[in-house]
C-alpha cells in the first residue's frame, strides 16, 4: 500500500472506500487470523504533537493505516510533493520557489481544487468512519443474522449514552455498549462485552496511547480508532459544519462556533504550514514510501 510521511509521519494513500473494504474484511477473517489493529486518523495536530512526542509518532507509523484527517495533510502532502523536486538551487532562490509552491497549493486548497490535490485525494474523519462502519455492521447483520458488537469509550456526562441511543436508532442490527473512560475496571467491563470494534472518544495523543497499550488485553476487539469528539457531534451536543464545509474549511466553521479553539486552529492552520514549509528547504518534509 503507497503511503506518504509528512514531517516523518505516516499517512496511508487510501479511499474511504478502500479503508472500509479492509475493515470489513477484517471483520470477516478476525475468527481466523485473531488479528487486532488499530486505525488512527491523522490531522496536523497529530503531526505536530508527533514532533515532540517519540511515542506516538512510533504508535502512528506502526499502525494498521494511518489516514488523513484534514485538508491540511492533503494540502501538505502535495506541497511537499511539488517542494522536493525543487533540488540543487540556493538557498535565496529555493525560498522564493518553494513559497510560490505553497501560494499555489493554497490557491487549490481556497478554490478546492480537487484535481489538482491529487497526492492524497480524500480525507477520511473518524465521525464519518464510525457512521461508514456501523452501515457496513448493519447491513451484514440483515444478511448474516449475526450481529457485530461496538462499545464506545469515552466522553462526558450523558454523551456516551446518547451517542449509543441516536446510533441504535439509525443502526438497529447493531450491538452497542458504552461507558466513560473514568469508570473503574473498564478493561473488565469491555471484555465482559466483547465488542468486535472500540470506539475512543478521548483527545489526541491519550486515545492512541491507550489503545495502543491496551488492544492486546481486549482479546475481541479487531479494530480500535481513537475518534476524539466525534462523539459530541453525533449525540448532536456539538453541531457539525455545513456538508459544503467538511474536509475543507469546517475549522473555520468550529471556530466561529467554540472561539476557544483558537490555539488548536492556530496550529492547524499556521504552525502546521509554517513548520511543513521549514522543513521542505531542507528536503526533509516529505518521503514517498511504496
């Protein structure tokens, strides 16, 4: 499978439909192979906090895929695409072309320029992969008549239970638990389940870190994917951007919405960049891996 390393961290070249091929054929041989994997989904913030965290840029890059969640990774991977071919020139001359790549890119990513972003072509949010996914579960069940189980860990108050309730609604042939990550002895209560898929809602790197640390003591679980606040939005606690802004501008949308963001998008939206564009003068921004 291509991949991609932006900054030395993974991102896998794969469709949505792609990924859900591979889970769902997961899901079919897990009696067989007994294999677990863990799925990350990759935004910038991840990227960044990978720089300074040897830990989980190892539990990213060791992962089953790693998949791109946010327009600035598909931003950046076509940057640092077009920036490394820019070899052998001064370095006057590499700043000034390689700034031009990245008004150029930024153009495309303005006027969403599909085609011309074409290094990793989608991005795939854990919100959409725990929707894809229990679509998948669902319509299996119809079929099989052996319904999957999913426990949600993670988030706060009554959103774990909602979240359950409002996926039981448009999933009904889908098994659903649920608990907050603070209760006792959780590793026992999922096991007492046995859930195929785990969903944990927790920030980024806590989530992967767990999972990772984790997966090997919850031996029914197949597939794990930290999703962060993917729970708030399906619960309907926290309002999704308008389809028209998703996987392009909804920081933009969620920062209007929760101002208090602000940090965060700073550093999607300018650290992020900032740091992909230093790293490209010294042709260390990007590997293409096959």
């Amino acid at each position: 499978m291509k991949q991609v390393k932006i900054l030395n961290v993974k991102i896998n070249i794969i469709s949505k439909q792609e990924v859900l091929g591979k889970i769902q054929n997961l899901l079919t041989l897990a009696q067989e192979n007994k294999k677990q994997c863990q799925l990350i989904t990759t935004n910038p913030e991840f990227i960044l906090k990978a720089q300074k965290d040897e830990e989980f840029k190892n539990i990213i890059n060791n992962a089953w895929l790693s998949v791109a969640d946010g327009y600035g990774v598909r931003l950046a991977s076509k940057y640092c695409l077009l920036a490394s071919k820019i070899k052998n020139q001064k370095l006057k001359i590499k700043v000034f072309k390689n700034f031009l790549t990245g008004f150029k890119i930024a153009w495309w990513g303005m006027t969403r320029n599909d085609k011309k972003l074409d290094v990793v072509k989608e991005v795939i949010t854990g919100t959409d992969l725990i929707l894809e996914i229990c679509k998948i579960i669902n319509y299996e069940s119809k079929i099989k008549n052996n319904a999957k189980k999913i426990f949600l860990l993670g988030g706060f108050g009554e959103v774990p239970r909602l979240t359950a309730k409002k996926l039981k609604q448009q999933f009904p042939k889908v098994n659903f638990d649920y608990s907050i990550f603070e209760s006792k002895d959780i590793i026992d209560k999922i096991n007492k389940t046995k859930p195929d898929i785990l969903f944990v809602a927790l920030n980024h790197p806590r989530a992967q870190k767990w999972i990772a640390k984790n997966l090997s003591r919850m031996p029914s679980v197949k597939l794990a994917i930290g999703v962060g606040g993917a729970f708030d939005y399906i619960s309907g606690k926290v309002k999704r951007a308008p389809h028209k802004m998703r996987y392009s501008f909804e920081w933009l949308f969620r920062l209007i919405r929760q101002p208090k963001r602000i940090k965060r998008i700073w550093n999607a939206v300018v650290k992020f960049p900032w740091l992909v564009f230093k790293n490209s003068l010294m042709e260390k921004g990007f590997k293409n891996v096959n």
